[in-house]
C-alpha cells in the first residue's frame, strides 16, 4: 500500500505559456502514514521568476542560480515516485507542469491513472465549503504555524495530515476487530480486543436490585 504525496511552486500558472517548475517535493507513504522518506529539489527554470510567483513561495532568482536542471534530476524523481498512485492537492495542476517537464527532458508524461486528487475528495466531502489547503487544515485543526510561504515540502506534510482525514484515517483507528483478522488495505491502525464478560459480584447485584427497587417506587409515586 505504497503511495506517493507531491506539491509542486512554479513560476506561474500555465506551462502552456512557457511556466517552468522550480520546485518539487514527495514523501512516502505507507497505509496512509508517511514513513520518513522525502524527495525535494529546487529547480533552475531557465528563465526569470515573476516577483508575484515569489511573493507567494518565497522563491527567488538568486535562490535558483546554482539548482540543476529538471532534466539533470528527473531521472531520480521517477525513481522515487515509482509505479504506486500519485496524491496531489489540485493534482491536475502538478501533473501538467511535471508532465511539461518530463517531456522536454524526454521522459514520457506520467499516467493519469495513477491521480489522487484531494481537492476534488474535499470538494465532494464538503460541497460549496472553502477547500484550499489552509482551510482543510484548519478544519481539522491540523497546525499551521509554520506556514509563512508555499514551501512544497511543508505543504506535503500537511497534505499527508489532511489526506488521512480526507479518507477517514483517525476514524479508521477506532474501529474494533475481533480475532488475529488483519486490517482492510489503507488502515492506518487497529484497535485489537477479545470481548470479556463483565459479571458483578453478589453485593453489586444486591446493590442494583436495591437501586432499581427505589427507581420502580418512585415511579409508582409518581402515577398515583
């Protein structure tokens, strides 16, 4: 049960128009959880980033001037992405610039079979709600504080928080499973216990009948 998280910042909002990624982070995980593994590069683009993207990312020229190429580290970001489904929040938006990019290294785009979108699982679960990251975050009072700009690796793990909300992963921990039966694909985790039979001693049961005798003629009071 292997999946891979990503976030991506850029230096605008179309590769179409000749944007280029300057930033790409991935994490592991593992049933849902990560597992502390994390791919994250900053990218050269070869051209200029428009001070509104770095108004939003905190990324700059200078920043960049000594990063590789996409092309010179895509080979070890396929590797680390491998053949498992791809999460992404807004994940259309990721998958065009990495397939944009992968393309002009000459790799092939990405499959998108292999797309996990929380954006639209938000959008379904909360319908007519605002559903960015922060506002996810917040409603799931998953902590914020260190977010001051879009850094990708940051937003991975909050994403990886969200995530497991999104699929019901803190609710999954409560449930109860009897015997040594193993835990359903994506489980974050079980509760395993045998039922015991809870019998009361003999002054408990007299104590109960007692307390049930006072309730009866309370009652009895009561209607007549």
């Amino acid at each position: 049960m292997r999946s891979v998280l990503i976030d991506t910042e850029t230096t605008g909002l179309d590769p179409l128009l000749g944007h280029r990624l300057i930033e790409i982070a991935a994490i592991e995980l593992r049933n849902d959880l990560p597992t502390g593994a994390f791919f994250h590069r900053l990218v050269n683009p070869g051209r200029k980033v428009p001070a509104e993207a770095s108004a939003i990312h905190g990324i700059d020229d200078a920043e960049l001037a000594d990063k590789p190429s996409f092309a010179a580290i895509a080979a070890e970001l396929l590797a680390f992405l491998g053949t498992d489904p791809i999460i992404a929040h807004n994940a259309p938006f990721d998958f065009a610039f990495l397939d944009a990019e992968f393309v002009l290294s000459g790799a092939p785009p990405l499959d998108r079979a292999r797309m996990i979108d929380t954006l639209g699982l938000a959008k379904t679960l909360f319908p007519g709600l605002p559903n960015s990251l922060d506002a996810l975050c917040r409603r799931f009072a998953i902590d914020l504080s260190a977010r001051e700009t879009h850094n990708a690796l940051l937003d991975c793990r909050l994403l990886a928080a969200v995530y497991l909300e999104l699929t019901g992963g803190r609710q999954r921990g409560l449930a109860l499973v009897h015997g040594p039966a193993a835990p359903e694909p994506g489980a974050a985790q079980y509760l395993r216990r045998t039922p015991r039979r809870i019998v009361p001693t003999e002054a408990e049961a007299m104590r109960h009948a007692a307390f049930m005798a006072r309730l009866v003629g309370a009652k009895l009071c009561e209607s007549g």
